[in-house]
C-alpha cells in the first residue's frame, strides 16, 4: 500500500457541518485513510491521506466538489 498527501483548497465559509460531512465521506471510501481541516490555522486547508492504487486523486476532489463546487487541488 502506498500513501499520498492531498491537500485541497476549500472555501473558508464552508460550515462546521459541511465539513464534518466531507470528512466523514472521505473517510468511508475505500483507500482514503484519513481525511481532516486545520480549523485554526488553515480553515480552507483539507488534507487527504490516501492510497493512490486504490482511489484516484480526481475522485476524491470530484466528491468534495459536491460540498464546494470550486474547490481545488493545491500541490504539494
């Protein structure tokens, strides 16, 4: 298994409970091992740990953009 580091740029207004739901989403796909916001430093920050065998960089953005259409990968 290999892991990878996404980080994804996601609108600062985004609400508490949004959040919450694209972390937890994130989290139940297969190959995402975990899925989080710096809320006090970084709050449009989220950052994806995941298995790129497994799940495609572009799926996992595709979904968050269900919550934020502009969403956006940031390279690392």
């Amino acid at each position: 298994m290999h892991i990878a580091d996404m980080l994804i740029h996601i609108h600062p207004e985004l609400d508490a409970g949004a959040r919450t739901d694209v972390t937890r989403k994130l989290e139940s796909f297969a190959g995402v091992d975990c899925a989080e916001f710096n809320r006090h430093a970084h709050p449009h920050a989220l950052i994806v740990k995941y298995d790129p065998d497994a799940i495609e960089g572009m799926q996992i953005l595709n979904m968050v953009r269900q919550y934020d259409a502009r969403a956006a990968m940031v390279g690392l």
